[in-house]
C-alpha cells in the first residue's frame, strides 16, 4: 500500500524525492500519512481537495481486496 500511494503521489509533484508515506496502525485500522514538500501540497490536494479525495478512493479500493481498514492523511 506504501508503494501505491508514493507511486501516485511522485507523479503529482515536483520533488518526488521529498515524497515519503508513513504507516501508523491504529486500532483495526492502518492510517498512512502522506508527507510532501511544501509547495507540493496544493498539487497533491488540488482545488477543493479532487485529487485527495482520488488518491483516497484509489487507495481504499486496493485495501477492500486486502480486506483492510485504512485511512490516508496527506502531512
């Protein structure tokens, strides 16, 4: 899951090697946090927060096959 949302993530910025996802289990459920440079984050998030929210959806989508619960936070 790490590897997705990194590999997502890089091709959204300019600095792929700020890029760095993190996994912090929670409970039942498995929260990865999403840290990019600063001036990449409006890109990562983009207007209104669409391209969070696909990343997101992209994300559970992989983790329903896994039969997981998670949560990504971009940081």
């Amino acid at each position: 899951m790490i590897e997705l949302i990194s590999l997502i993530a890089k091709s959204l910025v300019k600095q792929p090697d700020a890029v760095s996802v993190t996994m912090v289990q929670k409970g039942n459920m498995e929260v990865y946090e999403l840290h990019v440079a600063p001036e990449d984050m409006g890109k990562v998030i983009g207007k209104q927060g669409r391209i969070a929210k696909a990343i997101r959806a992209v994300v559970k989508a992989a983790a329903i096959k896994e039969n997981k619960k998670i949560s990504v936070d971009i940081v």
